[in-house]
C-alpha cells in the first residue's frame, strides 16, 4: 500500500509526521505522493481540505483519514497519542472506506468559457463591493430574486461548517443532497426572499444568475476566487464522493456532539 502524509507544517503535526512515516516504511507501506491509495492529514480540518484539493483528480482511489493536533475536528477526528494504533491499523489493511457527497460548483461565463470546481465543505458567493443581487433558479425555473450578503451552498460533511453559523440544518453524509443558505438577505414589504434553508437532493440544480454586476468572490471550501463577467453559476450534487478510512465507530451524531456540545476529547 502506498501513503502520504499531509502536514499543517506546524512542529507537533511536523514531528507526527516525521513518526507515521518512520513506522509506516518499518511496516513495508511505501511512501507515494503522487498516487497514495491513504492520506493522512496531520493538523485540522483545514489541512484536510487542502489533501482533498490535492487529490481532487484521484477520489476513486484515494482515501483520506485526519489527525487533529489542535482540537477535535470534523475530518481530522484522530488524537495524537493514537498515532501508533492509526498505523498498526493501517499497516494491517484493517478499515473499512465510507463515502461521503460533494458538490460540483460550474461557473459559466460571458465568453461561455466554464470551470469546474468540487467541494467537500461548501462555496459561497458575495459581491466584492455592493449587495449581492442574484436571481435563483431551481431546476430551469425561477425561484426568488436574492438581495443580500451572499449565499452559501454546502454539502451535508460540510453542513456543521459555515452552514452551521448560517442557521443551516445539519445533515447526515449518507444523505445525498446539498443545501442552499443565506447570508443577510434583504426582506421588506419589496424585496423578498424564503428566508430558510433549502436542502435539495441529488439530480436538482440550482443556478444562480446575476443581475447586475457579473464579477463575484466565490469561495470553495478554503480558496477564494474573484470571477469576472460571469454568467452563472451551477450548483449540483457531484458524481464523484470523497472516501474516508474508517478504522473505528465514531458515529456522525457523536462527532456533531463531541464537537458542539461537549468532550473530552
Ligand atoms: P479556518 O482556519 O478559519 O477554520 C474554520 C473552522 O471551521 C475550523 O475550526 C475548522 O475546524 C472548522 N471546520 C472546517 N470544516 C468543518 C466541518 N466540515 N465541520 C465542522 N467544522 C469544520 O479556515 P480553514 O481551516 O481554511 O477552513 C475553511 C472552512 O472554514 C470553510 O470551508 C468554511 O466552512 C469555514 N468557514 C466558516 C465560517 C463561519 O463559521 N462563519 C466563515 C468562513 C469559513
């Protein structure tokens, strides 16, 4: 089997790394970064992000697993004092893979040029200076008008991120589905939006359409982009799912409560 191993560049994440990779080569497992069949990320839930980008290309093969050195996080969910465990279970190929939604973000523009980008968290929009003014469109037909700070549409692995502190629900990763949130919208005798989160399941579309300006900061995950003389924005459930080691139980609801309501961990 080969690995890598994705640090936060941090000394402790440096220093687990240095350790992982010493007993994983003791164990006959070769070191590979260009095509691994495991990743480990050492860090946060940020550096999980950034070994999924990096692998966007290999999600067929690639599976991923997280190791926390600061607190407890949604991907990285391993503690550093178990890094001997994570490698002996590793080393006897004793895991199973989970699979969990993205979402597929097309950005079409003016030339009809388009490009494509997968999440794991979400992508949000905002207007780099004025309000955001977008009509929203759900499956080719017109849904609402949106005025406001942004909008926000995350995947259910990425619902207890930004989604969470934008009122969104929280959703199961065995759900595949994506929900749409809003940031600030405008709501007036005039202007008038849902004002709740939509949640839509796979094979629904939803496309947003400026109408006026056509240049948007758009986020993916942890990157942000300025894109200019846009035309719209497509959102669906991606094809592709992203694999997760699993080498224990640690069910989705006690990670939601380990992380929100109380741990020790
Ligand atoms: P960061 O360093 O600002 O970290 C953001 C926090 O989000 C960290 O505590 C991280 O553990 C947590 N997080 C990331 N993914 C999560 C998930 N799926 N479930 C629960 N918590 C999660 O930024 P970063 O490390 O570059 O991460 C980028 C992410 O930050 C974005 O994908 C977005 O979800 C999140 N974010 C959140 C807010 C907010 O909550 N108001 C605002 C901007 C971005």
């Amino acid at each position: 089997m080969k690995f890598f191993i994705q640090s936060r560049n941090d000394d402790l994440s440096n220093e687990l790394m240095d350790r992982a990779k010493t007993y994983l080569s003791d164990f006959g497992l070769e070191w590979n970064e260009e095509s691994p069949d495991i990743v480990l990320s050492i860090g946060g839930d940020g550096t999980l992000l950034h070994a999924f980008h990096r692998y966007r290309e290999q999600l067929a093969t690639v599976a991923f697993v997280g190791i926390h050195t600061g607190h407890l996080g949604f991907y990285a969910d391993w503690k550093p004092a178990e890094i001997e465990k994570l490698v002996i279970s590793i080393a006897k190929k004793e895991f199973e893979v989970i699979q969990y939604p993205l979402l597929e973000a097309t950005i079409h523009y003016r030339n009809d040029d388009q490009t494509k980008y997968l999440a794991l968290n979400e992508s949000t929009i905002k207007s780099p200076d004025v309000t955001l003014v977008m009509d929203v469109e759900l499956n080719g037909t017109h849904f609402e008008r949106f005025r406001g700070d942004g909008l926000c549409m995350s995947t259910p692995s990425g619902s207890t991120a930004y989604n969470k502190a934008l009122g969104g629900a929280v959703i199961h990763p065995s759900l595949d589905a994506m929900q749409l949130t809003e940031m600030a919208s405008i709501n007036n005798r005039v202007f008038r939006t849902v004002g709740a989160p939509l949640v839509l399941p796979a094979h629904h579309t939803c496309v947003l359409k400026p109408v006026k300006a056509p240049d948007f900061m758009v986020t993916v995950d942890h990157v942000q982009l300025l894109h200019k003389d846009v035309k719209s924005i497509e959102y669906r459930v991606a094809k592709e799912k992203v694999r997760f080691a699993r080498f224990r139980p640690f069910p989705f609801w006690t990670r939601v409560h380990d992380s929100f309501i109380d741990s020790d961990v």
